[in-house]
C-alpha cells in the first residue's frame, strides 16, 4: 500500500494517542471535516505542517515520507579541537 501523507497523518496522530475529535480541535476544525480530510482530501503544506508541529512528528516524513538521514557517519567524523 502506497503512503500518503493522508496515512501518514493518521499514522502520527494514532502514535500520539490522539482522536480526529481532538486533532480537529486544535487545529480549529469540524470533527467531520478533518476526518474527510484525513480519509481522503488533499491537504495544504502549511495545513500538514501545523499538524506535524501538534504530533510533534517530522514535517519531511509528514510531507515526503521520507525520514531524516543521519547527516553525519559516526565512523567517517575526527574529533576536532577547538583552540
């Protein structure tokens, strides 16, 4: 099955142990139309990234499905003394 951010949403608001009653509430929005919205409707970035901010969860795997990368590879990083 192919993630969407729709899946995603839902996917982080059952993580934080939130209902759609009360994600809808704090995001200003009737029950039912955050639940149509989660089911099936197209959600703006600035809409996905204020529900990410609520989950506390990462608004590029919100957005992209994609997790953040560890910048750096332990292995391939030298201490550095600063003088």
């Amino acid at each position: 099955m192919k993630s969407t951010v729709n899946s995603r949403i839902r996917e982080a608001r059952k993580k934080k142990g939130y209902t759609q009653a009360q994600l809808a509430e704090f995001i200003n929005m009737k029950c039912s139309t955050y639940s149509q919205m989660e089911r099936q409707g197209s959600i703006s970035v600035e809409r996905a990234i204020e529900i990410a901010k609520i989950l506390d969860a990462d608004a590029d795997y919100i957005l992209l499905g994609k997790q953040k990368e560890n910048l750096f590879d332990k292995d391939s990083i030298s201490p550095t003394v600063l003088t």
